[in-house]
C-alpha cells in the first residue's frame, strides 16, 4: 500500500480539529476553543494559525474565529459565502467563501466544500443571523492523502457521491446524536463513504451527546464495514 504524507491530527474536543501539514501549516477546523469544555487548557493557544476552515454558523463551530483570525491573522480563512461575509464585518481578514460544490486551493492543499445534512446560524449581539448552508469540507494533500470533516451532519446517501469524487481516506465524523448522527448512523455513513478510518467527534461534550466512540466500534461491527476506528480523547494526537 502506498503511504502518503499525511498531517498530524489533534482532536481540541467536541468537533475542532488541528491539523499540522507535513510543511509545518497549522489549519485549525471549526475553532472553538476558549469556551469548549473538552478542549485542553494548554491547547487553547497557538503559536500560528496559517488557515481557518469553517463548517457552519453555530457557535460550537466558530466562536473563536474572529479573535483567532485577528491574532494570527491566517493565509486564508474558508467558509460559506455567507459566513465569510459576517467574518469581513467583524474585521476578519483574508476570507475566502465558498459554496457546496466547490474547491479552492490554498497552502497547496485542495478544499473541497461539501454538502452537510444541518442548520446553519450565527449568534451576533442577541440576533441569529443566516449563516447559509451547513457544509463539510474534503482536504487533499499534494501527495494524494485526503480526509473528510463532515461538519455537524445527519446520515445522507449521497455521501455516496462524496466517495465517487473525493475518495477521502479517514473521515471525523459527529456520533453524539440529538443535533447529529448517533453511532450506527455514522457507522452506516463510512460504509457509503468507504474511507479506511474514521474519527468520532461531537460526542462528550454535553450530556445531551450520547453517542459513544464504543457504539460506533460496536456498530461497524454490526455492519460488517472494514474500516478502523481511531478513538481520540480531547488532546490526542494522530
């Protein structure tokens, strides 16, 4: 089997994601950090910030993003059209929306902008404002290494058609239930998805979440899908 550079993964709690690119890059996922109980404290800063992607509007997604983008003012900062215009009027620089369907490239990655069955809003000042569609994003690397965040998302069929396109190699994937999919959801979405790994994310967090990394063991199980399952605790790298 070939083995392409991949980045290393660390899992800040509940759905944000750090991403180290084999060059050094820090692309940070769904930034919420400073009020994220799962999230490490030592974690919540970084010594650089080089791009932002931005799944959807809710607050467990990008509360932290405009005072991260200030601070470090990252290369790109990648969303929906929508989101990306809220964050140029909260004085975010270097915003670059997108729309479901499209890719754009950015440190000499390859993101792809993908359907998310959710809601998306954002919580400005008391008002909630329409932050466009919910979205996951499908990142490859120049070697070929890909890997699907789905965002807060429903089971859909047609991530299918996800696999068919973008061939992503590990998903993280919500299993907590109540906003999102429960675990054997998600085990059925790695059979359509056909990845080789999956990450479980937007589970723990809150007791509403009751999803767990076991059920989705148990429940891949159950479905006979031969995809391996890496368990991440809140500051776990991979």
């Amino acid at each position: 089997m070939i083995q392409f550079p991949r980045p290393k993964f660390t899992y800040l709690g509940h759905s944000t994601i750090r991403c180290d690119l084999p060059g050094g890059e820090v692309v940070l996922i769904d930034p919420w950090v400073d009020g994220n109980p799962s999230c490490p404290d030592e974690l919540k800063s970084f010594d650089r910030i080089d791009a932002m992607l931005i799944t959807h509007g809710h607050a467990d997604h990008i509360a932290d993003a405009v005072a991260l983008a200030k601070r470090h003012q990252p290369e790109v900062v990648i969303s929906t059209y929508e989101i990306c215009q809220w964050l140029a009027s909260k004085g975010v620089e270097n915003c670059s929306g997108m729309n479901v369907g499209g890719t754009q490239e950015a440190l000499g990655i390859r993101v792809s902008q993908v359907q998310a069955v959710h809601t998306s809003c954002i919580e400005d000042e008391g008002q909630m404002l329409y932050g466009g569609s919910a979205t996951g994003f499908v990142v490859k690397l120049p070697g070929g290494y890909s890997f699907y965040h789905a965002g807060d998302t429903a089971l859909f069929s047609d991530m299918q058609l996800i696999a068919d396109l973008y061939r992503p190699q590990l998903a993280f994937l919500p299993i907590g239930d109540h906003f999102t999919m429960d675990p054997r959801q998600a085990a059925m979405a790695c059979r359509f998805l056909e990845v080789r790994e999956v990450i479980p994310v937007h589970w723990g967090t809150f007791p509403l979440l009751t999803g767990t990394p076991q059920q989705l063991e148990q429940e891949l199980a159950n479905l006979g899908v031969n995809c391996r399952m890496i368990t991440l605790e809140p500051g776990g790298v991979y």
